[in-house]
C-alpha cells in the first residue's frame, strides 16, 4: 500500500468517524429536549437514563453511516483541492479511478459492517429501548401479550385477547376455519377460555370450549369442558415472534417471519422488503461515494460548498427513491427484491455511466 492511500484512508476514517459521532450527539441532544423532562418526571435514575441513549444512539448510526461517508469524501476531496494536493496528484499521473480506490477500499469494508450491525446490533438495541420507554415513559410498542391476531392457514384465522409468555397460556382465544374454495364462508368457530401448550405432545389444549359448526342448513354448537389441537402451526416463541415489529427483528428471526408468513399462507411482501433492506441499505455508502466522488473530484468550481450543497440533494433524491421503490413494492408492482434494491441500481448505474465522462 502506498504512501498516499494510507494518508487518504487515515483522513478518510477520521472523518467518519467524526461526521457519525456528530450527527448522532445532534440526534440524541434533541431528542434529550423531548424526552429528559418526562425521564425526570418520573424519577429515573440517571444510569437508566444514560442506557437509554446508549441503546437510542445504533439506530442514528445506521441511518448516518451513509451520509457520513459522503460528506467525508467530499470533506478530504475538498481539503486536497485546497491545499492543491489534487493537482499535484493528477499531474503526477494517478488516475481518477486510482485516486478513489483507497475511499471504495475503506467504504466496502464499512458497508459489510453495516450489514451486521443493521442486522444485528440495531434490533437489540431498539428492543431495549421500547422496553425502557413502556416502563418510565408510558410509550413506546408492546411486542407481546394483548391482541393477537394473525392467520394460522391460508384457511384459518386465529385471535387471541392475552399471551402469558411465562406460562405458555393464551386467553379468550378464537380460532375461525373457512371454506377452501370460498374464503368468505366460515365452516367453523372453536372459542375457549384458555389455551396451554403441551411442548411434551407439541399440542395445544384448549379448556371451556365452545365448538361451532356452520353449513347451509345452519349451525350446531358443542360445549366441551377441554379439546386438545395438534394442527395448529404455532408455538408459544412463534406467538411472541409474531407480535414483535419486522424493524425490531434480527436478520435471522425476520428470515424465520418469513418462512413462517408463507407457511400460514400470509402475505410476506413487507417483511421480505424490510429483510432485503438490511441489505442494500447500509451499501447506501458505496453507491454515494461511487456517484457523487467522481463529481467532486473535477468540478471545484463553486467551491465546496456548492459541491455538499449539490450531494446533500443527492443523499436525499436517493432516499425519496428508497420511499417510492418501498411503496410500489407494498403494493405488488415490484417484488421484493428489486424494492429493496432499486435505489442502489439506479445510482449505480449512474456512476458508472458518469465515471468514463468526468475522467476526460
């Protein structure tokens, strides 16, 4: 490695590094005006307090990490302009192509990691938080326990009015089956009191039942003081896995949603978007910095401040293409994949359309 990438790359890095810690303490100072007063209402202790934000502060990471990367490239371009360290570059015959290697090098890297902490890192982070603001804030989203109501089979509903995670009970349940060929037409209704499940036989026993049956000639009700059901195709970890937010799962449990949603004949369109997101946004970084570098490095003129000016309103172009991709995606005009990935294509092939031109 030469000289000049290590001096790039060590510019590089520590500005990132800077651009993240900065944008993160504004992020974590305003929230701090909107939330510290209610922390001390309550009189959280200050050790609560600073996990809080230490759990708040992943989650603004992720989402700066790319436009940190950005205004670093541009920062050290910029700086090198300035100090006519460019020019003597170029003159010294160091393409474009090879004066961007070292910044692509590091940015990879970068982006690999993000996958994992976007992942990995930033779910559990964002459990810990929601947890924190229930208890001391009275907010936040309850992953588990009230209102359960998911589709078991592509032919039955199952509603649940309260899951005792710690006892594997469910309470005031209803499972509803429905006609194959006619979706609209219930065929039968179990309701109960409570539902326990038996991990030795893999069923759930059911106590105080009340077992309806429809048909064109009307319906006949049986009340059973327990029924046990082997059919159904979920555990009490399936239950608590059901009511947590995709955005709040790890790569593996969203994988597992998924298979889950199309084993019960549900639709996984938004769940396989948000698992294929975990993807191709923190490569965000690449795709920025492969677009917006060339730019920077051959058109000074404005100065640099015309130069960020022009690559914020790149960051954010590529972040309302995210937004309209992810809307037509939800709507089925686009599959999942191809949702999650068409910001980054379409940049990409900017970039790489743009390269050869900003060369000459």
């Amino acid at each position: 490695m030469k000289i000049l990438d290590r001096y790039l790359m060590k510019q590089f890095i520590q500005t990132i590094l800077f651009g993240i810690l900065a944008f993160t303490l504004i992020f974590v100072v305003l929230n701090m005006l909107e939330n510290l007063g209610s922390f001390l209402d309550q009189n959280v202790p200050w050790q609560i307090i600073a996990d809080y934000y230490i759990v708040f502060s992943p989650d603004i990471i992720r989402l700066m990490t790319p436009v940190a990367v950005l205004f670093a490239a541009l920062f050290v371009v910029g700086k090198s302009a300035n100090l006519s360290e460019l020019t003597a570059i170029k003159s010294s015959g160091v393409s474009l192509l090879r004066f961007m290697t070292p910044f692509l090098i590091v940015t990879f890297f970068i982006s690999i990691f993000s996958i994992y902490f976007a992942g990995y890192v930033v779910p559990l982070a964002n459990k810990t938080k929601q947890q924190i603001e229930m208890k001391y804030l009275n907010s936040g989203y309850n992953d588990i326990g009230d209102n359960i109501f998911f589709q078991d089979s592509p032919t039955r509903i199952v509603s649940i009015s309260f899951f005792d995670n710690s006892r594997n009970q469910a309470n005031r349940i209803s499972l509803e089956e429905f006609d194959k060929n006619n979706l609209t037409v219930m065929t039968s209704r179990i309701d109960a009191v409570t539902m326990v499940y038996d991990s030795a036989s893999r069923s759930w026993i059911l106590h105080n039942v009340i077992q309806r049956t429809f048909s064109a000639n009307g319906q006949s009700a049986v009340y059973l003081p327990m029924m046990k059901i082997n059919y159904l195709n979920f555990t009490p970890h399936d239950l608590v896995t059901k009511q947590q937010r995709p955005e709040d799962m790890n790569l593996s449990q969203l994988k597992d949603l998924i298979n889950s949603e199309i084993k019960s004949g549900s639709d996984p369109t938004s769940t396989q978007i948000e698992y294929y997101t975990r993807f191709s946004f923190p490569l965000a970084s690449l795709v920025v910095v492969l677009f917006g570098l060339p730019i920077s490095a051959n058109k000074r003129r404005g100065g640099l401040a015309i130069q960020v000016g022009v690559n914020i309103l790149v960051t954010f172009i590529y972040l309302v293409f995210m937004q309209i991709s992810e809307a037509f995606g939800k709507n089925g005009a686009l599959s999942p994949i191809l949702t999650a990935w068409t910001a980054n294509l379409i940049f990409l092939a900017a970039a790489i359309i743009n390269l050869p031109r900003v060369q000459q």
